[in-house]
C-alpha cells in the first residue's frame, strides 16, 4: 500500500559529532545482548527437560505451543502499538538535528546556540542568544501529506496545521518554555533578558498573523535568519556573553545531577 505520508526533511541530517562511536555502541551492546538472549531461553529449556526427568512428566506439546502462540501474538501486539511512536520518534530527531545544524550557522552572526536544554519534566529543544535577544526554538516535525497542500496557519490564538489543531498546543507550550529561560536567567545573572519564542516547523509553509509576531514567531527554520537580521540589537557581546555563560553553567550542573 503505498503512504499517504512523506517526511518534510528534503533532505536527512548531517551526522553528529561521536555519531559513528554511538552507533558502533549501540551495535556491540546488541551484539552482546543477544547471545545472553539465546543462552537464557536454553536455560529455561534445560530446567524443562531435567523436570520432566525428575518426575517423569509427559511431554507437552499442546501446553506448551499454546503459550508460545499468546507469548507470539502479545509480543506482536506490542510491536504493532510501537511502530507509530517508533516512527514519530524517528522523524522528531531527524527534525531537530536538522534544525539544530540549521541554527549552528547563526553562530558567524555573532549567536550563542545550544540544544536539547533540560529542565524538570521538560526540555527545550534549541536556545539562541545573539544581538537581536534570547529565543527558545521549539521544534514541530509533521508528517506531509504525499500530495496537495502542506500548511500551517497561526491567528495569533492557535495553530492548526493542515487545518488540524496538534495534541498539545505549541503556543501555550512555547510561552511556558520561554517563561522559564526568562525566569532562570533572571535568577542566575539578577538581570532582566526579554525571552522570545519561536516555534518552527521544517518543510512546510507557515503563514503567521502579523500582529502576533510581537509576541512570539512561527517560521519555517530558513526563515529564522532573515528575522533575526531585521530585529534592533538589543544585547551587546558582553550581554550575549554573560547570558550564554550562567545557561551553560545551568547545563553542565544539571548534567552533573543526572549522573
């Protein structure tokens, strides 16, 4: 059956620094995992086999065929649930590692960048401090449809993309990510930094009401650039610099406290 979908990444993520030694990882812990695999369920076949000897039990081979079938068709069950979220995780990485490498050329602008910033019971997928301020970058990675039109509408009040609202609202979600930075940076330097957030949506066309980009941006990632150049500087490279050094040093202590 041929997909009524198709990813809205033109083009896959360059690879990441340590990419090949995660992968080769990933491979040996697997590798070593499933000998170990083979070697328990011969274990439990050999205790089934010295049981029967023992008691002298018959063989069972309806008993046992009947488990295997429910073990089967659980384990089926299970994988078919998966493969969606499976898929949907895929595609969000993929998202943001491209946004990611996109926002790492804003650094020959004089931008600060950073990814993946956690915090408790959330993270923030991207954050970029420059002259023209402090932005959380909140990534959307949508399925497009294979055909037809792929776009995504903001009124200021909500966004709907291809017509649909997304389960969770990414302007509520934005607002609260860049309530936090704002309130963190506060903390940590006793400066005031105004947080702006942007919200992007890789490879499809975003249309915005105007008015609410005072507020908050919903761009395609290519587009992030050209806002930022026609925004005033409002922070020197002594203000990027302080900024960019407490979030860093937020990063690293919670990284720390995760170990």
């Amino acid at each position: 059956m041929k997909s009524t979908k198709r990813s809205p990444l033109k083009d896959k993520p360059l690879r990441n620094p340590g990419q090949s030694l995660e992968e080769q990882r990933r491979d040996f812990v697997e590798s070593a995992f499933e000998p170990a695999l083979v070697a328990g369920v011969l274990v439990v076949l050999a205790g089934l086999e010295w049981s029967r000897y023992y008691f002298s039990l018959p063989p069972s081979p309806i008993l046992f065929t009947v488990i295997a079938v429910i073990a089967v068709g659980y384990a089926s069950l299970r994988i078919w649930r998966a493969l969606p979220k499976a898929r949907a995780l895929r595609l969000g990485i993929e998202g943001e590692r491209a946004v990611g490498q996109f926002l790492e050329r804003l650094r020959e602008d004089g931008y600060q960048v950073f990814h993946d910033v956690v915090g408790v019971g959330f993270n923030l997928d991207h954050v970029v401090i420059g002259p023209a301020g402090v932005f959380t970058v909140e990534t959307k990675t949508h399925s497009k449809p294979a055909r037809g039109e792929a776009k995504v509408v903001c009124d200021g009040e909500r966004i709907l993309v291809n017509g649909y609202e997304p389960d969770r609202d990414p302007i509520v979600q934005g607002k609260a990510q860049a309530s936090w930075l704002r309130a963190l940076l506060s903390e940590s330097t006793g400066r005031k930094f105004s947080v702006r957030s942007v919200i992007v949506f890789p490879g499809w066309f975003v249309e915005q009401e105007p008015a609410s980009r005072r507020k908050f941006w919903v761009l395609e990632p290519k587009a992030l650039r050209g806002f930022l150049m026609n925004e005033p500087e409002l922070l020197n490279a002594e203000d990027v610099k302080l900024a960019s050094f407490h979030l860093s040093r937020f990063i690293r202590a919670e990284e720390g406290r995760r170990r």
